[in-house]
C-alpha cells in the first residue's frame, strides 16, 4: 500500500457489508490522532462499528459527515 | 494463557453466563467489562442470557420519538428509557422475552459482520423450527420474522472487533408493553412464540436449546459458567 492509500480513511473489510452510514465523528476535524485511536462510529444492518486510524497525523478533512450514507469504498476521511 | 482458545483439536471455546433475572443497566455495565476482558483476550467467547424488567432501549440510529406515550405512562408502568450503543431504532425488553448477549471476537469467525448477524439469526429461526415455526428473514429488515411479524430483535455493537449486545426473542411478551413504541421506527408487529404453538414456553425450557444452535453456527464447544466473579468484578 502507497503512502498516499494509507492516508486515507474507508471503512474496513467487514464481509460482504455494500453500504453504511456514519454515526459519529469521535474527532474533529484539525485534530491530531494516533494510528489505532478511535475515529468514527458507522452503522449498517442494525450494527455500530467503531473505526480506528489507519495512520498517525492530523485529521485534515472529513468527506462523510454524520447522517450520511456511504459505500463501502468511499473515502470517509483523510489524515495528513 | 490463551492458546486453548484456538486448539485445533478442541475449536473455539465459549462460555455460558446465564443471568436470570436482571437489571438491564446492571447488565449493560457487565457487558462493557466482559467486552473489555474480551478484547484483551483474557476470556473466552462468553454468551449472556437474561431476561430483563420492562425497559426501552434506543439505539444510535432512533430517538425518543418512537416512544408513542408520555413519559407518565412510562413512570406508571415502571419502564426505564436508555440510550445505548448498539446498532438500530428503539426496542422493548422485559418479562417473557429470552435475552442473548454474544461477546465475540469476530476476528476467530472470519472478520465478517454480516455472517455474524446471519448466523445470530440463523440460531433463532433453526431454533424456531424445531419447535415447528416456520420463521424466516426479511431481506432490508434483520431480525426474525414470522409472516410479516416479528418474532426476534437483533442489535450488535463492535469495537476492536468485539462484539455485545445481541438478540431478543419474544417467548410471552407483554402486548401493552410493546404497543408503546414503534418497534425498529416501524409500523410492524410483534408476536411471541407463545402464541404460535399449542405447548406454553417458559424462557428456562429455550436457553440450552438456543445455546445448541449457537455453538453449531459458530463452532463453539460451550460450558457453564457462575457469573457471580464478573457481577463482583463490575460492581
């Protein structure tokens, strides 16, 4: 994986889940977060899932917000 | 410590903590704590089942405006409202309805949340046909259903791959008690196994053959165990 993929946040491989919807953003947007942190709350199928950072760095941007539905590969974030 | 989890020759070891009666927040509190043993690995899969007092629970995708009574009629009727973690809209509990609550590692069950939720459901419906209900899944709409109604309520939590919360089947619920909400934020109907079958279930005669159908889908070899240190540990 490039430098640049492992920047960006997506939902993880869960199984065969095609689309989701960001429940809560647990940090704002220019905060610094560690690889592993606990990022955002997304729920399908009656199911949360907490996501971690995939990397170190500051959140620079959030694309899905809260409410918003997404699919599986969309990019939900980015960390700088 | 933990390699006997994985043993090859004996598979996946789990742990069955029946709770009776009890509190739903108090149970709630021993979920997190059993979530945390869990993800740590210093427990097994433990399987919780319970049957709680009459409360209303809200999931991360409902709100207070499921509830179709006021808040007076919930305070005469001694039900509690909480908001909790899982997945979903709001959902009764109480007297008569066979509560399970999962915490496993879903990365021993092939990372897979939709297969976890299938096989949850799976084990309620094989369960079902055994006693002769035909009882199906609805695709868009998880849980267990018979016909259009619903028999079974499913909500999950994940973090580090671990899962709580679980699924709910309705043996002998209370009719006035569910007609307080809009189930799920729908407008459906909930039926329990009771009124399905000629023979009256208590929840006692369904745990060990619920337990049955879990340990098969999940490939789990189960014992019993006291719950009583965990209780004492969360207190």
């Amino acid at each position: 994986m490039g430098e640049k993929e492992s920047r960006e946040v997506r939902l993880p491989d869960l199984g065969a889940v095609e689309a989701f919807t960001v429940v809560q953003w647990l940090k704002v947007e220019g905060a610094e977060v560690a690889a592993g942190e606990e990022l955002l709350e997304v729920e399908t199928e009656k199911t949360t899932f907490v996501i971690e950072a995939p990397v170190s760095g500051r959140l620079e941007r959030i694309v899905v917000h809260e409410g918003e539905r997404a699919l599986r590969d969309d990019l939900l974030a980015e960390i700088a | 410590m933990t390699s006997w989890l994985k043993s090859p020759e004996r598979g996946l070891q789990a742990v069955h903590l029946p709770l009776g009666h009890a509190d739903y927040a108090a149970t709630y509190r021993l979920q997190q704590h059993l979530h945390g043993l869990r993800s740590r690995d210093d427990i097994a899969d433990s399987i919780l089942t319970v049957e709680h007092d009459p409360v209303l629970t809200i999931g991360r995708s409902g709100s207070r405006e499921s509830i179709l009574v006021p808040q007076e009629v919930l305070t005469r009727e001694g039900i509690s409202v909480f908001e909790v973690d899982r997945g979903g809209d709001i959902t009764y509990h109480g007297p008569g309805q066979l509560v399970v609550y999962p915490i496993v590692d879903l990365r021993e069950q092939g990372r897979d949340l939709r297969r976890y939720i299938r096989n949850l459901e799976q084990s309620v419906i094989d369960l079902l046909a055994d006693l002769e209900v035909d009882a199906v899944r609805r695709p868009g709409f998880p849980g267990v259903w018979v016909g259009s109604r619903k028999i079974a309520s499913i909500g999950v939590h994940v973090r580090n791959w671990v899962t709580r919360h679980g699924i709910a089947l309705n043996v002998d619920v209370d009719r006035f008690h569910f007609g307080m909400i809009r189930p799920c934020g729908l407008e459906i109907e909930i039926v329990s196994l009771n009124e399905l079958t000629p023979k009256s279930f208590a929840i006692s005669d369904l745990i060990e053959p619920h337990l049955a159908q879990l340990s098969r889908l999940f490939g789990w070899e189960v014992r019993v165990e006291d719950p009583r240190r965990h209780w004492e540990a969360c207190r």
